[in-house]
C-alpha cells in the first residue's frame, strides 16, 4: 500500500516537472516580428474611419514583403481597413490567404480571430456573392477562438456582427438583443468605451418595439457616454434613435421632446447625415403639424445624394405618410401607409434569416459533438494511462511481496496502531465525559451554596439586630478566609454566563479581586443589600457606589448591569433593591 502511493507521488512528480518545461518553453517563444509600417498601420486602424491607415498599406506591394507572416498581415489590415472605409470589396482572396497563415501558427491566436470576422464582413458585402449564412459561420469562429482566449474585445464585436446580422435580416426571436446584450458584457469587461455606446445605441433602437422605458433608459445612457467621450457620430445616431422613440409614442408632448433633441442634432452637424435622421426629421415635424418642413428635410436628402432614402421604401414611405396626413390628405395617407406596411411585411419574411438560424444552429451542433467526442478520447487517454499505471504498481507491489514478505508485517503494524487508536480514543472519550460530570457537579455544588449563602443572609437580615452584626462579621471572615471558594465561584459563573469572568479578567487587567466579587455577585442577581453583606461593607448605598466607579473604571459607556447582559446574552432582570 504505502508503495503505491510513493509511486504515485513519484509520477505526480514528473508531470509536474514535464508541465513546467512545456510552460518555459512556450515563454520562450517569442511573437514574430512584423515590418514596421504593417504594426503602424494597424496603430491607425482605431481611427474612425482608418483611411490613413488604409492608404499606408495600399502603399505597400505585398511581393516586397519579407515574409509570409508580413503578407498575411497585410492582408488582414487591407480587409479591415476597406471594410470600416466603406470601400467596394470585390474579392475575399486577400483574407482568405490571411485565414490560411494563422490556422497554422498557433501563436497568431488574436489575429485569426480578427481574420473570421472580417471574413464574415466580406461574406455580407460581396456583390453577387452576399452569402449571411457563410458570415455566421465565420463569425461563430471568432466567437469561440476569442472565447478560448479571453479575448474579450473581439468577442465583443463577434458577438456585435452576429447581432446585426440578425437585426439586419430582421430576426422574429429577440436573437439580435440576445447577442447585443452579450456584446455589451464583453466590452465592458475589455473597458472599450466606443463600442459600449455602439451596442447601447443598436440596444436602445431594438428595445423600441417590445419595451420603450428600457429603450429610453438605453439610449440616455449611450449618448451619456458618448457626450464623456466627445463622439459625436454615435451621439447623433443615440440623439436620432431617442427622438424617433419619442415620435413612436405618438402624443404631442413626445413629439416636441423628439424636435428639441433634432434641433440638438443640428447644432452638432446636420450636413450629410443619412437618410434615417431625415427620416426621423421628417416624421416628427410632419406629427408637429409642419408638413413644409418635412418635406424640406425629405428633398435635403435627396439633394445631397441620399438615394438609399429612395431605395429604403418603407423608411420613405412612412416620411410621406405622415407629410400627408399633416396636410389632411387621408386617402393619400392610407394608400402610402398601406404600401409601407406591405414593404415592411415582405422585410420581416426574410428568407435568409431562417439559414442564418440554421447556420448558427448547427454550429453549435458540431461544436458540442466535437466537445463530446474530445471529452470521450480524453477521458479515455487519462483511463487508459491510469490504467497501466495500477497494472504496473500492482506488478511491483506483488514482485517485492514475494521477495519481502513485508507486506503482512506492515498490514498487522497498521492494525494495531489503528486498535491502540481506538483504545485512546475510548479513553479519551471516558476523560470527556468525566469531565462533564465534574463541570456538572461543580455547578451543582456551587449554586446550592449560593443559594444557602443568599437563604443566610436574608435570615440574618430579618433577625435582631445584635444578630445580624454577629452573623454578617462571620459570614464576612468567612469569605475572606476561603478566597479559593471564590475563584471556583467564578468558574461557575463562567459556566452559566458565556466565559464573562475570563474575558472580564483579560479585558481589564486592572481589575482586583473584590472588584471581580463585585461583578460575580451581580451576575448572580444579588441585591445591593445581600451584596454588602457578603462583601463586608456598612450599607447598601456603597454597593451602588461602588458599581458606579466599577463602570468608570473600566471605561464602560454604560451600567455594569448592562454591560453584564450585553457580554452574557441574556436579560438578567438585574435590578438593584435597596432596602
């Protein structure tokens, strides 16, 4: 027995020594090194939009690059940057020699997290090629490589992609707030304020059709953060959001709470915004009773090149809509509205939306079979080791069994201790219980005398007076001669009163020995005169005075009654009788 567990230990031993060589290796290993325009490039990439960014790499011609990590960098900055500049991407080749490099080196774990999300993007903005289902797929890979990871900010806006790509396609089951609230979380936990107030932002104009004080509560707190931060792209769009929340509840006083924030909107930056603001501008004031204004946003619009307004049916539909109810055309305002509703009807049965679904669906499907099967190879790795370690100590043990014959020696060894064990134990709880016993009898036997000493005192009391001197000197010389009655007195006392004499005595070392009868006496409930009796003084007024400079003594903040029960946990009902 005792050599198996040795050769347990011995093991243990060397996979902690294997574990801690394969830790200082991988710290040895060091990230490769990028051409410096390629790390610089991607210093700029935060800029909103990157285009410097995007024209240092345009610069670079990827065939003079060093290495195939430079070009797959470059590849990967080329992508993100055309996708934040807004720029036509015709081809996925670039980030697909990007994701290519990374799978394989393993220490690259960040940049192909980055690679499937912008693989993603480009999946959602190939012309001809728009493929969402693909994009979730490759956004589902980000999600779990960042996960792996702790990379917090690319599973943010992993998580954020994958939301929007559900709002997008207009999702029926909260999907798209599901994922948001997810990538809200994340960013938080990296501290990355812009993207915080994206996702409270995208957030508050979800919350609109289900719950319009969370969306209201939401959008506050984006354009909070994005007046603290000074972001006035976002703080406009948080400022827009609000008021067509506003214009969505429909009174009067709504709609003049949406026009204070849209003239906010002007006095930030109202030239080439898109068609959305226009929209809300034309909306609210149409709702105003200012159908001219409306329309004046509406062909602003148009004027600066706004053409998706056009292309976005329902969103100008409903501007037109409201212009002509304003102007009192109700037939005109029914035929529009009618035509809005069908065009947001057709929106909300989005075909894609159900291979989005089942993308994501299956995804997860594999992912947890594959987590299955890992957890099953593993499980059965670690049984099939352990297992050939048994067989390996149960071979030793028996080969120096049949050499020593030890093994009956120690078994017989560990049987006595363990019967000499038994008998301390039997022992030991025979001492206890004795010792219960003794604790019992000494209460007992010192409260019967208490009690007696109480019954005498009051006798002596009630008696003739020459009597009462006679007794009370007697009973006084009695207690100064048995001064060890008192100390097992004051055992009994911490018996029944939760330890106060103890802690009393190691609290306040400047107590003496009568001061601490005092306190004994009071536990007891004696009375100021059956006090002084016992303690020898010439009245019960001494008693009371006594106790008062007790208190002050040790520095109490109230009576020594009080100051009893608070340490003891009971009411003692101790009040002092003078009599």
């Amino acid at each position: 027995m005792y050599l198996c567990i040795w050769m347990m230990r011995y093991l243990a031993h060397i996979w902690l020594i294997v574990m801690a060589l394969a830790g200082f290796l991988a710290s040895c290993h060091h990230a490769p090194h990028y051409d410096s325009r390629l790390t610089l490039a991607d210093s700029l990439m935060v800029l909103d939009p990157p285009d410097s960014a995007l024209t240092l790499l345009s610069s670079i011609a990827p065939g003079t690059l060093a290495s195939d990590g430079d070009r797959a960098y470059h590849a990967l900055l080329t992508t993100q940057a055309r996708y934040k500049c807004y720029a036509v991407i015709t081809s996925d080749a670039e980030i697909n020699s990007a994701i290519a490099y990374y799978e394989h080196h393993n220490n690259e774990q960040e940049k192909l997290t980055r690679a499937y999300i912008y693989k993603g993007a480009v999946m959602e903005e190939l012309e001809n090629l728009v493929k969402p289902d693909s994009a979730m797929i490759y956004y589902k890979r980000a999600d779990l490589n960042a996960s792996a990871n702790n990379d917090y900010f690319n599973k943010g806006y992993a998580l954020l992609r994958i939301g929007k790509l559900y709002y997008n396609h207009h999702a029926y089951d909260g999907r798209d707030i599901e994922k948001l609230e997810q990538a809200l979380d994340c960013f938080r936990k990296a501290g990355n304020i812009h993207y915080q107030i994206v996702c409270l932002k995208d957030l508050g104009a979800m919350y609109r059709g289900s719950n319009k004080d969370k969306a209201e509560k939401t959008l506050n707190e984006a354009i909070s953060l994005a007046e603290r931060e000074k972001d006035t792209t976002n703080l406009i769009h948080s400022l827009n959001s609000l008021a067509y929340l506003y214009f969505m509840k429909g009174d009067r006083a709504s709609n003049v709470k949406a026009r204070k924030l849209l003239q906010r909107i002007k006095s930030l930056r109202f030239n080439g915004l898109n068609d959305n603001i226009y929209s809300t501008f034309a909306c609210v004031y149409a709702s105003l009773g200012l159908p001219d204004s409306a329309m004046t946003y509406l062909q602003t619009a148009l004027e600066n090149g706004n053409d998706s307004l056009i292309r976005r049916k329902n969103t100008y539909l409903e501007a037109m809509s409201r212009i002509a109810l304003a102007r009192g055309d109700s037939l005109n305002y029914l035929k529009l509205s009618n035509d809005c509703d069908r065009i947001t009807f057709s929106q909300l049965n989005d075909p894609d939306i159900v291979n989005i679904m089942y993308a994501e669906q299956s995804f997860d499907n594999d992912r947890r079979h594959q987590e299955e099967r890992d957890r099953w190879t593993r499980n059965f790795i670690i049984a099939c080791i352990v297992g050939a370690i048994i067989l390996g100590l149960i071979a030793l043990a028996v080969l120096l069994y049949r050499r020593t014959h030890r093994y009956d020696k120690l078994v017989v060894e560990l049987q006595d201790q363990s019967q000499n064990q038994l008998k301390d134990l039997a022992s030991l709880q025979n001492n206890i219980n004795e010792l219960k016993i003794n604790d019992e009898r000494l209460k007992g036997f010192i409260s019967s005398h208490m009690n007696m000493m109480r019954d005498m005192i009051e006798a002596c009391y009630h008696g003739p007076s020459t009597r009462v001197s006679e007794d009370m000197k007697r009973i006084v010389k009695f207690q100064d001669s048995n001064r060890d009655n008192w100390f097992k007195f004051y055992d009994y006392i911490d018996l029944e009163y939760n330890g106060i004499m103890t802690r009393t005595r190691e609290q306040y070392p400047q107590l003496n020995e009568r001061e601490l009868l005092l306190l004994a006496l009071t536990c007891m409930g004696y009375s100021y005169i059956q006090t002084a009796i016992i303690m020898g003084y010439s009245n019960a007024t001494s008693v009371s005075v006594i106790k008062q400079r007790l208190a002050k003594k040790m520095g109490l903040d109230c009576s020594l009654n009080e100051y009893i029960e608070r340490n003891t946990g009971k009411n003692q009902h101790l009040t002092e009788k003078r009599q």
